[in-house]
C-alpha cells in the first residue's frame, strides 16, 4: 500500500514481578509508548475477572493517536501463580485508518489465533527473545498481505462499477447457469481454487469463509455460454446452521479434502450426507470429490486411494488439483460444467 497501515507490533507479557512487560516490538514504538500501551492492555484483561476475548479487540490509545487490533493469549504453565501465564498482541494502527481494520476484523481472526499459539509455545519453552521478533515479522507480513489484497479488491469492484454495460452484455450471452457448491473442512483450500479458476490466481495466506461467498465465471462449451455460480461455503462449525440454506438450487457439487491431512478426508461423507439431507426431494446432485494440495510433499499415495475410492463410493468423480500450481483446476471446473451441459442435451 502507498502508506504502510501497520504502525507497530508489541508483545506484552504478563511479568508476576515487575507486571505488564513490554517485551518485544517491531516499530518505531518509544518506551514511555511501550509502557503505556502495555499497562492499557493488560489492565482492560484483568478489569474483566481474568476472563480472555476469544476474539480480537480494538482498543484506543487517544494520547499516541493510535489504535491496537489485540489478541489475548493465555498459556498454561505450573511456575506460574495460578498454573496460568498471560500476555497480549498488540498491532498498532492511526485512529484515521481504523475503518478498514473494522471493516475486515474478522479476516484477521486466523491469522493472530495461529502466532497466539507459536508465543504461548516460546513462552513456556523460554524461547530467546530473537524468536519472538521473527513471529512478529511473519505476522505483520501477513496483516500488510491481507491489507493490500482488501485493498486490490476494492478497486476492481470499483473499476466493475465503472462499466456496467459490460457485465449486462455478458448477462445476454449466457445460456445455461449452473449453481456449484463447493464444501470442505477448514483451509483445505476451497477458495483457493476458485481464485485459480476464476483468476488465475493464488491465494498464500488463509482467509477463512464468512458463511458464504458467491463468485462466478463465463465460457463457452461448444456453442453455449455457462456461467458457473461458485458458492465457497464456510467450513467452521459455528456456521452449521447457516450454511444449510445455501445448498438449496445447487446442481453440482465439489467436496474439498487436503491431500496432505487425513482428517480432512474423513469429513468428506458428512458433507455428502448434510448436503443431501437437505436436497432430499431431488435427484443426487452431480459431483466430484477434489484431493487438494497435490504439491505438498505431505501427499500420500494411501490418502490418494482412499479419496478416489471413496468418491466412487459416493457415486461422485475425482480429481486431484494444486490451487498452488494450478494443475488440474480449469479442467475440474470445465469437467463439471460439461457434465451438466450434457445431461441438459442428451435426449435433444
């Protein structure tokens, strides 16, 4: 971005002896600063009985003209008073840029719960403070890639709205829309691929899925014009009962696993059968389950064999893809439009 967002980054330890500790800090961050947003920070935890935010907070600091996005991080440890030790993230930020922090709060949720656990880590392992400082450097890397993608994507929704004629035009070419749903546990790399497909690009960090987000993209299958509806349908549990109603209208499905973690493949079935049990009055839909991550050396042959047999127990293709290199993506996609195309015409 033309003007860096990020200010500063400060860990804050709890000390038991000298108190809130600023220990660590990227930034040009003074020491009465330091001390000031230290004391802040942790005094508004424990003015709350000890109880720690789940989620981040964003908390004001009128008298530096800053404000902090704060993540809490609590670790268990016997040496401490309580079996408990404490600390805070705090990434600073000018009071006159907090609208983009607010509008894309939840984004950052991912990525701070992920450096929390690596700090309480280097914590009760007493980790030198060298670790921590590279810790801080990834994640403030991460937030500037988040900020300059929020940023990219503003402007071509502004740039979109500057032609509409041309989005109309493409509406009147279209022949067939198909809705795809496409489900998977957690950053297996759902909306990954469909930033491949649709944009040829590759997302290399983890923005998880608020609900739903809705993408499409056009091309021709012989002389038609598809527009395929790509509904990326969050993984986490918390979005269970919101997710149902998305299914509804859908023609086509991809099941999403990560070839590189088990786990993800086991969850497959539960996907086919929430999806089903909600479109219980229709024909199966047609589908495909997608081994993704085929990059990672983490892939195993084993995992290969249990996803394509279990798609074939599904009754749904396969397809082994990397959002990464590309391979396989565009052909998943178009395999999946012409199936459809054809099912439409195979009595014409």
């Amino acid at each position: 971005m033309e003007a860096k967002l990020i200010k500063g980054i400060l860990y804050t330890e709890l000390d038991e002896e000298v108190g809130p500790n600023p220990f660590v800090w990227l930034g040009d961050i003074s020491m009465p600063s330091r001390l000031h947003i230290s004391v802040k920070t942790i005094t508004v935890l424990s003015g709350e009985s000890g109880l720690i935010p789940e989620s981040l907070v964003i908390l004001p600091f009128p008298s530096l003209n800053l404000k902090g996005l704060i993540k809490y991080v609590l670790w268990n440890e016997k040496a401490r008073r309580g079996g408990i030790g404490q600390g805070a993230i705090t990434l600073l930020f000018k009071e006159s840029d907090d609208v983009i922090f607010y509008k894309y709060l939840n984004y950052f949720n991912a990525p701070f719960e992920e450096v929390a656990e690596k700090i309480a880590h280097l914590q009760k392992s007493k980790a030198p403070r060298e670790d921590y400082i590279d810790i801080l450097n990834e994640l403030s890397l991460t937030i500037d890639q988040f900020l300059t993608e929020f940023k990219n994507n503003e402007i071509s929704e502004e740039n979109a709205k500057a032609f509409p004629d041309q989005k109309i035009k493409e509406a009147n070419l279209i022949n067939y829309k198909f809705k795809i749903v496409i489900c998977g546990d957690p950053s297996v790399g759902k909306s990954s691929l469909i930033l491949r497909f649709t944009d040829n690009a590759f997302r290399r960090h983890y923005i998880p899925t608020l609900g739903v987000h809705v993408s499409d993209k056009i091309f021709q299958i012989k002389e038609s014009y598809i527009q395929l509806v790509l509904w990326d349908i969050a993984g986490q549990q918390k979005f269970q009962t919101m997710r149902q109603q998305f299914y509804l209208g859908s023609d086509g499905l991809f099941l999403i696993f990560d070839l590189s973690k088990p786990n993800s493949l086991e969850s497959i079935s539960n996907w086919y059968y929430d999806i089903q049990n909600q479109l219980k009055d229709r024909p199966a839909l047609t589908g495909f389950v997608i081994g993704n991550k085929k990059d990672l050396a983490l892939a195993s042959d084993s995992l290969s064999e249990k996803g394509s047999d279990l798609a074939g127990y599904l009754n749904l293709g396969y397809f082994e893809t990397s959002a990464l290199t590309g391979e396989n993506v565009e052909r998943a996609f178009y395999t999946i439009a012409e199936t459809l195309y054809n099912a439409l015409h195979k009595d014409a």
